[in-house]
C-alpha cells in the first residue's frame, strides 16, 4: 500500500501550484530544521526560536514575548517559575 496520493484526483493547477506558494513554502522549510539525536523540532526566524521536543518539553526564545488574549490566560503546571 503507497502512501502517496493518487495524482489523478488533483488538477493540474494544484500539481504545478502557484510560483509564490512554492517560494512562500521553501522559505518556510529554510527556518525548520530536526536534531538528529534528539528528534526535536525546531523553527528559527531571525532571533525568535521555538522548540518542540518529541517528550512534550517546549521552549519559546526571543527578545521579547507578548500573550494577548480576548479572556484569560491561565498557566497550569507543578511549578511555574517567575524570574
């Protein structure tokens, strides 16, 4: 059984897609990279980078980190560290 998908249920439009897609999509790629040992991925832009670590740990970096949100923010955790 293949994986891929069957190419005849596709337009050709959507098999050559858009040029910007495509470029928007490289670059995007560019910014993603795996550890080998550790199996974690991660996504740099500039001096932000995010972290996802196939055990559940995630890390956000960056110079500045901003929540905005319509209601609440709530943090649950055994211990939550400030500072």
């Amino acid at each position: 059984m293949s994986d891929m998908p069957d190419r005849t249920k596709f337009t050709p439009h959507m098999l050559l897609g858009d040029a910007e897609v495509w470029k928007k999509l490289i670059a995007l790629a560019a910014m993603i990279d795996i550890e080998p040992g550790s199996g974690a991925l991660i996504v740099r832009n500039g001096k932000s980078v995010l972290t996802l670590r196939p055990d559940g740990h995630v890390s956000v970096r960056g110079v500045r980190i901003s929540q905005t949100a319509e209601r609440d923010i709530a943090l649950d955790a055994a211990t939550i560290n400030l500072n």
